[in-house]
C-alpha cells in the first residue's frame, strides 16, 4: 500500500514537471511568435526544452508556406506594376504619332490628297492602338498569374513583316530603310502573336530612336530561330550592360519621348516565351540578337 502510493507519488511529481516544462515551452513559442510578428525575419522557432518538438516543427512549416505566399505574392504584384507600365509605354506610341498627325492636319495647308494621305495613317495608328487595348488585360493576366503564355501556331516571317510596315513610314522620313534578310517565306513555330509583335515593335522602334542609317534585320532558322537587328549607333554613350534595364535611357532629359521601356519589355516579353536576347556592339554597329525554340 505504501509503494502503491509512493509510485503515484512520484508518478505525480513527473507528471506535474513536465506539465511545468511544457508551460513553459508554451510560453517560449508564443514569446518567439510575438517577436517574429513584430520583424521581417525569415528566424524559425526554437525549442527550449524539446517538451513541444512536434508542435514547434509544425509551426516553422507554416511560417516557411506563409513567408514563401508572401514572397510570390510581393513577385506578383511588382510584375503587374511593371506590366502596367510596359503597357502604358506601349500605348503612348501610336497615340503620339496620330496626336502629331492630327495636329499637322489642323494647323497646316494641305490638299485634300495629303490629308487623306494623314488620315490613313492616323487610322493606321488607332488601328494599332486598339490592338495594344485588346491584348491588355490577357498580357496582365499571364504576367500577374505566372501561367505560361497561350501558344499557337504562327508564322514568324509575317510577323516581322507586319512590325516592319508599323515603322516603314517614319524610316522613310529619316531617310532610311528596313532590310529583312531571310531565306524562307514560311516559318512556322509556337508562339504568342501579340507578345512577339510586341518584342518586334519595340526592336525596331529602338532602332529607330538611338541608330542611324540602314536596320538590317537577319533571319536564320538552325537550331533555334534567330532574328538579329543590327544598325548604327547614333550615339556613342551606349551602356550594353545595363541597356536592357528598366528606364535606362541615353536621353537624359527624354526630349525624344523615350520613357527608356522598350528594350526592358522585349527582353521580359522574349524570355516569357522561352526565348533569348542579346546585345553587343561591334565598332559603330548595335547588335540585337533573339533567339527562340523551334
């Protein structure tokens, strides 16, 4: 009866220091969690006295899937910012150029053919406008979702073709050309029409900007397929190593409207659709080299 009662005895005593050493572990977590709260920490929980092991391990899994949501959702939300002003970079192009249109048609004396001649561009420009609008929300929805880009059957020769014609117009009042060397009529390969208009727009229009004389654009189709633009540097203060940073620019004050966004958009778009792109300078010529699967 005696050792009976001095087992429980005992029995009790353990039982009452661990519940003791368990409090107290309790208390160390939720100290741990109040100052975790309070910092921007990536510090886990630590135990005290190995009493909550289970439970400490359960609460650093959670805070390593809450900071990980964290993270991609910060991701998120800066990519939609930048897509929002790719966009609004985007927009601003052809909007300009019909504004200057309009501006010349009303405060200048011109026949009825050259005013025809104007509107047609103009419509041209809004035409273009319109399509930028249309692709807006499903460019922010892949950015901001981090789905892959839908993908469909498209010819990349008419592609460029189509970005050459947007540009045929102001080269020609510079006095320059657009040559498009490329050996196939066809070639046909997955992609995202709109983003690759897009990276091609912005290519040419680069060049239109900070070259001079003659874009020479090159098409190779080996292993991947290559598209190289290569034209001469207007002017010499080219950084290649930041040249595909946000609003780098050359033009300080941007009296040339330049926002410095355009070659930033073509390497994000480029590198969404799984491609590569380059630059490099060789003496006086500016060297633009994409690349992308067959």
């Amino acid at each position: 009866m005696i050792l009976a009662l001095a087992i429980t005895i005992l029995i009790s005593c353990i039982l009452l220091f661990l519940l003791i050493l368990q409090k107290k572990e309790l208390g160390n977590i939720a100290k741990q969690l109040r100052e975790l709260k309070s910092k921007d920490t990536n510090a886990i929980i630590k135990s005290e006295n190995g009493t909550a092991d289970m439970l400490i391990t359960e609460i650093n899994a959670l805070l390593k899937e809450m900071r990980e949501t964290k993270v991609s959702y910060n991701q998120k939300n800066h990519a939609l910012e930048q897509m929002m002003t790719n966009i609004s970079h985007d927009l601003r192009t052809p909007l300009t150029s019909a504004m200057g249109y309009i501006n010349l048609i009303q405060h200048s004396e011109l026949s009825e053919e050259e005013k025809s001649r104007e509107l047609a561009i103009i419509e041209k420009r809004l035409i273009r406008l319109e399509e930028l609008i249309n692709s807006f929300f499903e460019l922010s929805q892949i950015v901001s979702s981090g789905k892959e880009p839908e993908k469909t059957e498209i010819n990349l020769v008419s592609v460029l073709e189509e970005a050459i014609v947007h540009y045929y117009d102001d080269y020609c009042d510079q006095g320059r050309q657009i040559v498009l060397k490329c050996e196939h009529r066809k070639l046909i390969f997955l992609s995202n029409q709109n983003m690759l208009l897009r990276i091609f727009d912005n290519l040419i229009g680069n060049a239109l900007k900070h070259g001079t004389g003659v874009l020479t654009i090159t098409v190779e189709a080996a292993d991947n397929l290559q598209i190289t633009f290569t034209n001469e540097l207007a002017s010499p203060d080219m950084d290649i190593e930041h040249i595909f940073d946000e609003f780098y620019t050359t033009d300080i004050s941007r009296t040339k409207g330049n926002t410095g966004l355009g070659l930033a958009i073509a390497k994000q778009f480029t590198e969404m659709l799984g491609g590569d792109i380059q630059a490099s300078q060789n003496g006086e010529l500016f060297i633009l080299t994409t690349q992308f699967p067959k």
